[in-house]
C-alpha cells in the first residue's frame, strides 16, 4: 500500500520555523517554573524539543539534496553519451559490411538511439555486443574485434552504474524531505503548544510578555504588511 503523502503543516519557509521555535525556547526557560506549575511542562520536554530543533536545522535541505541528485544525472549523461559513442564506433564497421537498409544492419536496432530512454539506450547496448557476436564471421574484415565490445560492454556497465546511482540520490531526496517535514511538523505543533501556554500565562498579568509568546500570529502580520507595500 502506497504511503499517503506528509504535507507541511505551517506556510513559512525552514529556516523561520526554527528561529521562531528557538525564541519559544528561549521564552519558555524564562518561565519554566510556571510552566511546571500550571501545565507539567518541564526540563525535560523543553530539551526534547530543544533537542528535535538542533536535529532540524542539521538535517540537509532540499537545496543540498537537489544539488546532489543534480550531479550524479550529470555523471548518468556522461556515461549515456560514452555509451552512445562506443555503440557508434561499432555500427560505423557494421555499415562497412551491411547497409543501413539490410535485415543484418536493422537486427542491431540503433536506428533511434539519440531518442532512447536510458533503459532502451542500455538495452540497445548490450543487443549490439550480442548481435555482432552473432555475425562475426560477416564482420572479420571491418576491423571490429573484441576490444571494441569490451569497450562498450564496460561503457554498458558504467551507464547502468550510473543509472543506479542517480535512483538512489532520487529516492534518498524523498525520503529525506519526507523526514524533514515530519520533524517539522513535530516542531511545529510543540512550538504552538509552547506558545499557548506563555500566553496562557500572562494574558492578564503582563502584555509584553503575552505579545512575546505571539510569534506565529506576529509573523504572519509582518508578512501580511509587507505583501500590501
């Protein structure tokens, strides 16, 4: 069964979320006895969050994580156009002994190999190394010998190397940013409930330090001003 996707839960970027969720912290050791007191919050919960900030911020962004998965596509088109030369190196000595329109020349099956998806470009690759196999004998005196199909078997190799690593990188994003917005969200709901207890707690005692515990609702307005100038 497919995993329902996570969605974020707060519509700022990261790096807001934990300034605001530090400020919270900040706040909360201030007012820890009374956090006690009243709502059996204590050290101990407020290290734990504390503690889930400092594995956020540490945690590799979708920037980091693109740039990365952005290489290694860079290495897979290095290694698909090494693999395209080598298959031509081979079929420039196959069209020495069978034209381009000959059942033995078409049996290679590179007519569109500028047009292949990666696994038909591998494919293609490996068909060309066991098809000239095949013909030998009909291809002894084009100057083709095994060392031009090793070259390419191993250009097969690479790509297909290659392949596999940017999947990876593919998957190791998803599940990073997967991760990510968990943890997010986790932060999200304890900066919320940090928050409304401080306001909680001096809502009728001391509007300064209500209005500090109004991070979120103070950060959206800001936004909301700047969006009208």
């Amino acid at each position: 069964m497919k995993k329902q996707k996570v969605n974020r839960k707060y519509n700022f970027p990261d790096a807001d979320l934990y300034q605001m969720a530090m400020d919270s912290i900040r706040l909360a050791k201030r007012d820890l006895e009374h956090f006690k007191a009243g709502y059996q919050y204590d050290a101990h919960r407020l290290k734990g969050y504390h503690d889930r900030c400092q594995r956020f911020v540490a945690m590799p962004d979708d920037d980091e994580l693109l740039g990365d998965q952005m290489i290694v596509t860079d290495k897979k088109y290095e290694a698909a156009e090494k693999l395209k030369h080598a298959i031509r190196s081979v079929m420039t000595r196959v069209r020495l002994a069978f034209s381009n329109r000959t059942g033995r020349y078409r049996k290679f099956g590179t007519a569109k190999l500028g047009d292949m998806t990666d696994a038909q470009l591998l494919f293609c690759g490996r068909r060309v190394i066991r098809v000239a196999r095949a013909q030998w004998d009909f291809l002894a005196d084009t100057g083709l010998n095994e060392n031009h199909l090793e070259r390419l078997a191993k250009a097969c190799q690479a790509f297909e190397l290659a392949m596999n690593i940017q999947a990876d990188r593919v998957a190791d994003r998803d599940i990073h940013v997967e991760s990510r917005i968990d943890l997010g969200n986790l932060i999200y709901d304890e900066l919320i409930t940090v928050c409304d207890i401080g306001k909680d707690i001096w809502a009728e005692t001391d509007r300064a330090k209500y209005d500090a515990y109004c991070i979120y609702e103070s950060n959206m307005e800001q936004k909301r001003i700047a969006k009208v100038k």
